[in-house]
C-alpha cells in the first residue's frame, strides 16, 4: 500500500514501517526461517543498512511474550476493533501487536505457526551499539547498561499491569534489584567499575533466572551489533593489559549467554564484522553462521543470467531472504513508486538497469543480486523528487536523471 519509500532510524522495526502511507517489503518469514533454521546459535553478518535491526526487532515482537510496552505506546487505541473498553493493558498491547503482523505473508501462509509461537516465548533482547568506549571503565559500564536496559523493559512491564510474580521468581527480582541499586549508586566510580569485571555478566545472570522463573520457559536471545564491544577494543589505545582484561570479560559474557546458559532456547547474533569467539577461549563458538559477501564482476554475470532466486518456504532460505532486497522486490517496489507518473511507466526497465549496476553486487548463500535496502530506498526517494516536474521533460531527459 502507499507510493512512498522510507528509509530511517524510524524503520528500525516493523513498527516504524506500519504508516499506511508507505509501501512494505514483508519479512515477516524470517521468523519461521530463524525458528526452523537456528537449533541452538546463529549469527548474521552482513553490511550496514541490510535489515539486521529491523528483523531482530520484528522477530522480537512476534515471538516475545512479555507486553513489550516500549514498542506498543505509540500505537494508537483505535486500531482495535471494537475499542478497548474492558480490556486489560495486556490484551492492548497484545491486540496492537497482532495489528502489526494482520496482513503478513506469515500469518496468511502459516496460520499454525503463528498461533503456536506469537507472543508465547521469552525474548531478551541485547543491542550492543554503544558499547564504544572510550576508557575501560566506560566501556564496561556500558555493557553493564546492555543488561539493566533489557530488565528495564520487563520492570515497565511488571509495574504497569502489576504483575503478580512466584515466590522463585520474587527471590530472583529482589537479587537483580539488589545488584541493580548498588550499581546506580556506584556506577560513577570507576574504582567500583574496574573492580567490578563481572558485573555485566551477573546482571545477566540474574535476568536469565528471573526470565526461567517467571515465564516458566527458557528464552529466546538476540544481540543486535555484537561485534561492536570486540571492535571497540580491538581499535582502542588502551594498554595491553587493559585490552586483555576487556577481552577477558567479553569472552566471559558471550561464553555465558551464548554456550552456558541453560535457559536460553535459542539465539541470534547480528553484527557486520565476523568475531572468532573461538579465538577468544570462549565457548561460545559452535554456531550457524550467515555471512554476505560482494560478489566479483563474473559472479554477477552468472547470477543474471540464473534471474532471481526462488526460496523453499522454509528454513535457512527464508532466513537468508529476509535480509536484503531480491530483485523480485525491488522490481515491485519500481512498479509503485513509479505508478503515480504515467509518463514514466516504459522507464521501468531503465531504473531497474541502473539500481543493479550500483547496488546489486551481493551474495547471501545461494541467493545473488541482493540490494542493500537502504541504498535502494534513498535511490527511488532521489528519483522521485528529481522528476517531479518531468511531464515537461522528453524521454531523453527523463533516461538521463534515472
């Protein structure tokens, strides 16, 4: 629906891509894809602007089985049908969630699927993106803040629908409360902070148990920008015994959540640089990895000439379709941005030529010729706003300024 291309921080989840004015790519199959496919631990990596967020973020909202306020609050109420009179916060937000996910593929297509897992698994969710520095003692009390940001989002949960919690699970709040309170008391010290090299990883801890007691179910993990905390060190002019320290914890942390936590269900990590936790000690090292490369001019060749890749509806192919533009979607995205102008119609084939010759140059498993959204996005918004005023522009001029 709507003849308008957005491409924004806005759009980092589905929820953002929900404007009735704007035209949508469905990934909604990356949920199944991601269920079928990733048994215990998966990573993605692939380039900026490729989807990873927006994907975490949608699959965080199909599978998560807390409310999810901080996604939901900007949804307005009248989008339910009926109302919401006599309905509980968590019907709401439940109702607003479905709302979101009402036409996709994956609710047509695998109505069984969708009613099994929507909103019946706990998700944590982890964004690395600020864990840049620039000192060891900042750097460690942002990934402290990783891990009290996730329970941050389950404590707005319990105290808006005043969530009555089990004994177990009261015991394990009151630990992570205890340990949360002390570290905003002291988390300006960076005495504390450097003494303190596991905190980020008991914080998590106590998050993982609080997450077991409570929902009775292990949970589902994702870490968008994992590689940022490696990067960050790595690049960094701290002293070989600090990068060694921080290497240390971070091995640790990943090895904990990723290998040793017998909670967790599943994972997912998203990043755009591969990090060999292997290299680290770490046991965190045995998973499913998808990792895009660009592809060379002989390659693309050979893709054109197959056309585009048709996926099985299952498994690592709807994973792997999911991130990215196929020339099939992009191809349709063309067909209604370009539909309001009529004089445009016959210069189809001249976009698609000219998006493939700058952006079509990657290779994602056995699917060639993916499009960096992104790029594509702000190509068609260009084009748009330059032929605006192309009913007075002849043909030649019009192929020129695609």
């Amino acid at each position: 629906t709507g003849n308008y291309v957005g491409a924004g921080v806005g759009f980092a989840s589905i929820k953002g891509a929900r404007n009735q004015k704007f035209c949508k790519v469905d990934k909604t199959l990356v949920c199944r894809g991601f269920w079928d496919y990733v048994d215990s631990v998966g990573r993605i990596h692939l380039p900026r602007r490729f989807g990873k967020t927006y994907n975490l973020s949608t699959m965080r909202l199909f599978f998560s089985s807390s409310l999810e306020l901080d996604e939901t609050q900007d949804i307005p109420d009248d989008i339910i049908e009926g109302g919401v009179a006599g309905l509980s916060v968590a019907e709401i937000c439940r109702k607003k969630r479905e709302w979101l996910f009402r036409d996709s593929i994956l609710k047509k297509e695998d109505p069984d699927f969708f009613e099994q897992h929507f909103g019946k698994h706990p998700v944590i969710f982890l964004s690395f993106s600020r864990c840049r520095g620039p000192g060891l003692a900042t750097f460690l009390r942002q990934l402290s803040d990783v891990m009290i940001q996730a329970y941050d989002n389950w404590l707005f949960d319990f105290e808006e629908v005043k969530t009555a919690l089990s004994e177990a699970a009261n015991r394990a709040k009151l630990r992570l409360d205890n340990r949360t309170r002390k570290y905003d008391e002291s988390k300006e010290n960076p005495e504390y902070i450097l003494g303190s090299t596991d905190l980020a990883q008991d914080i998590f801890k106590d998050l993982s148990m609080l997450s077991r007691r409570h929902f009775g179910r292990r949970h589902i993990l994702f870490a968008d920008e994992y590689d940022v905390p490696f990067i960050t060190v790595y690049q960094s002019d701290w002293s070989a015994s600090q990068k060694q320290d921080a290497l240390t914890i971070l091995k640790n942390l990943f090895g904990f959540m990723f290998k040793g936590d017998t909670s967790r269900e599943k994972g997912l990590m998203a990043g755009v640089f591969p990090i060999s936790l292997g290299d680290l000690g770490s046991g965190a090292n045995n998973f499913r990895d998808v990792t895009m490369v660009p592809t060379k001019q002989s390659e693309l060749n050979y893709i054109g000439a197959l056309g585009a890749s048709q996926h099985t509806m299952g498994g690592i192919d709807e994973l792997v379709d999911s991130f990215g533009f196929n020339r099939s979607e992009v191809g349709s995205l063309a067909e209604i941005v370009l539909a309001p102008h009529k004089h445009l119609h016959n210069q189809i084939e001249d976009v698609m030529w000219t998006i493939k010759q700058w952006y079509d140059g990657y290779q994602l498993y056995r699917f060639g010729g993916k499009y960096n959204p992104w790029s594509v996005c702000f190509y068609f918004n260009s084009l748009t706003q330059s032929i605006s005023d192309a009913e007075s522009y002849s043909d030649e001029d019009i192929s020129m300024l695609i």
